[in-house]
C-alpha cells in the first residue's frame, strides 16, 4: 500500500513496517527512501530479512538509531526485534 499511496501524493514523516517473514520487498524500500520520511520503525520476525532491509535503507540514507528484541513467544527460538531509523 505504501508505493500506491506514495504514487498519489501522500507523505509520511514517520512509517511503521511489519513485513512478512521474507521481508520487505524492493518497491516498498525504494519507496521508503524515495519517500524520505523522518523516522521508520521496522517490526521484524526475522532478523535475517531485518538485517538485510537495514542495510537497504542505511545505504539509502538512514541510520539505525536502536534495535530492540522482543520474546513473544517464551519456550521457542523466535524473537520479535523492533528497530528504529533516522534519517541522516
């Protein structure tokens, strides 16, 4: 939703992104960093995908200010991490 809003006008100063386990796709990054919010908050159930789509967005001109796990599901491997970015 975020490329079609994006194509008719609309702009955000923050966007929260909770992609699926495979992460972001290319259209949604590039129009992250051609949309040029302030702030992205990334929610990930893969850090693999997160770490990749970080370095998209950092090359892209952000920084990763914080990266936060979060154990929501006790007495399994999964961990949620929240990260949050900042525009340079």
């Amino acid at each position: 939703m975020i490329p079609k809003w994006y194509e008719e006008g609309i702009k955000a100063d923050t966007l929260v992104v909770d992609p699926p386990r495979k992460g972001c796709d290319e259209a949604l990054l590039r129009t992250i960093i051609e949309m040029k919010p302030t702030r992205v908050v990334y929610v990930s159930c893969n850090p693999g995908t997160l770490a990749r789509d970080l370095r998209v967005l950092e090359d892209g001109g952000y920084v990763t200010c914080e990266v936060q796990p979060v154990d929501m599901f006790p007495h399994t491997s999964h961990v949620e991490c929240v990260a949050w970015l900042q525009r340079q």
